[in-house]
C-alpha cells in the first residue's frame, strides 16, 4: 500500500472521528451533562484506528515529515482523550471545558497537518 492512500484513509477516519468530537463538545457546551458513553467510545475507537494506521504506515512505507508531524500532535490528542475518559467520563465527573478545548486543539492541529499531507 502507498503511503499517500493510507494518508487518506487515516484522513477519512479522522474527519469522523471529528465529527463525533463536535457532537460531544456540543453536548457538554450546551448542557451540563456529559456525552453520551457510546458516543466517546467510537470517538476513541476510530482514532485509535486512524493512528493505527498511520504508525503502521511509517514503520513500512514511511511517511512524509508533516504526516509524521501529524502523527505526534495525534499521539498527544490520544493521551489526552485517554485522561479525559478514565478520570472524568468513566467517574461520571463533567468534562472541564477547558481540557476539551486543549484536547480538541491539539487533535485540530494535527488533522490540519495531515489534511495538508495527503493532498500536497
């Protein structure tokens, strides 16, 4: 497999995954209530997935320095999702709204820098 289509596929992945995080970040933003646990579970998923992918592609076929960028700023964005489902979502805590807005920061930059990666 190329890299540039395992670049697209992590790329589709992520948009949904995106999708899915807006849709939680609008359900905590507008309400106190936390999302739905389905929902950050397939949010997660995904992205693991899509970062799956894409170490995957850079221990075979190598990745271009801002798809490997990426990767690092999505690898940061995983642990923070990870810290924000076993510390608050799994105990029932609502999300601080500033830990979503630093998570979905990160993950922005990240998606915008494979965005740029896979259609160079």
């Amino acid at each position: 497999m190329e890299p540039t289509l395992m670049i697209r596929t992590a790329a589709v992945l992520l948009t949904i995954t995106a999708l899915g995080g807006l849709a939680m970040a609008a359900v905590r933003f507008a309400s106190d209530k936390q999302p739905p646990a389905w929902l950050a579970m397939v949010h997660g998923l995904l992205a693991a997935a899509a970062v799956t992918l894409l170490i995957y592609a850079a221990a075979t076929v190598g990745l271009p320095g801002l798809a490997l960028g990426a990767l690092v700023f999505f690898v940061i964005a995983a642990l923070g999702g990870a810290y924000l489902n076993l510390n608050y979502q799994w105990k029932q805590i609502l999300l601080p709204k500033s830990l979503v807005v630093g998570h979905a920061l990160v993950a922005v930059i990240g998606f915008v820098m494979l965005l740029i990666a896979a259609f160079r």
